[in-house]
C-alpha cells in the first residue's frame, strides 16, 4: 500500500534572502528549501525544528504556516521510482534564533553540499525546488495558503 508523505519546509528571510540548503545529483546544482518528512506522533511544529537543526545546525522558531504544497511525482515525468512518491509540504514562516555559521548540519539531506542565503531577484535563475514556489515568494503577492501539485 503506498503512503502519502507528510513534511514541513521552512521560508527563512533575512532582508531580501531566503536561507536555502544547496544540493547536487545527476540534474546539476539546486537549491532548496530546509526540512523533511513528519516523523510519527511529532507535530508540525516539532518536525520544521528538528529538520533544521539537522541540515542547517540551527534552531528555528515556526511562525505562520504560508503554503501547502502537494507533490505528486507522476504528474511531473519522472522515473518510475519517483513517479510513486507522493508529498504534501506545509511551508512554514520561520525565525533563526542565532546568528551562528552554518557549519554545524548535523544530518545533511542526501547529496547536501551547503546552505545559502540567496538574494530574492536570483531566484528565477538557480534551480530551485519548487521553482513556482520561489517565483510566488519573490513576487510578494498574496497567494492561496494551497498552492497545488507545482513544479
């Protein structure tokens, strides 16, 4: 039986950055956003903080919960172990609470190679995933909390 997947993402601003992990595979360099999947019996809350803590080394405050996410890999071309990869994301608003150097990651996603602070107006010129969820953030627009199955 497959599962739906559930994770949280965190939307770090500091003037007009974004915080982003960095990452490489077989597509190239790409850029995006820190957290990962729910744990059982964890909240949301509970799981944005720990997956910062493991690929940024730092400890966030969650805020507003800005976008869901849906994520559903047939839709988008892929192979056929990715095609059954289903994943909602709630992307929350998050707070850094230092101003510590990100070199403490203390359990880097696969193929994590950094984490940036990236300038908004290069947003539209790394890949980042999703980079309909860069182009919504960069806009400044308000934009429904659900933003669908994008790319």
């Amino acid at each position: 039986m497959k599962k739906v997947r559930m994770a949280t993402k965190a939307i770090i601003r500091k003037d007009d950055q974004l915080l982003l992990i960095k990452f490489e595979d077989e597509r190239g360099v790409q850029y995006g956003f820190p957290g990962g999947g729910q744990e059982h019996g964890e909240t949301l809350h509970q799981a944005i903080v720990r997956e910062c803590l493991e690929e940024i080394g730092q400890d966030v405050e969650p805020l507003a919960l800005l976008y869901v996410r849906e994520y559903i890999g047939a839709n988008h071309g892929l192979s056929d172990r990715e095609s059954a990869f289903h994943q909602v994301e709630c992307y929350f608003e998050c707070k850094l609470l230092s101003d510590r150097p990100f070199d403490s990651a203390s359990v880097p996603d696969t193929n994590q190679i950094g984490v940036e602070w990236v300038p908004l107006e290069q947003l539209d010129d790394i890949m980042l995933v999703p980079q309909s969820l860069g182009r919504i953030i960069r806009s400044g627009e308000a934009s429904p909390v659900y933003v669908g199955d994008i790319n």
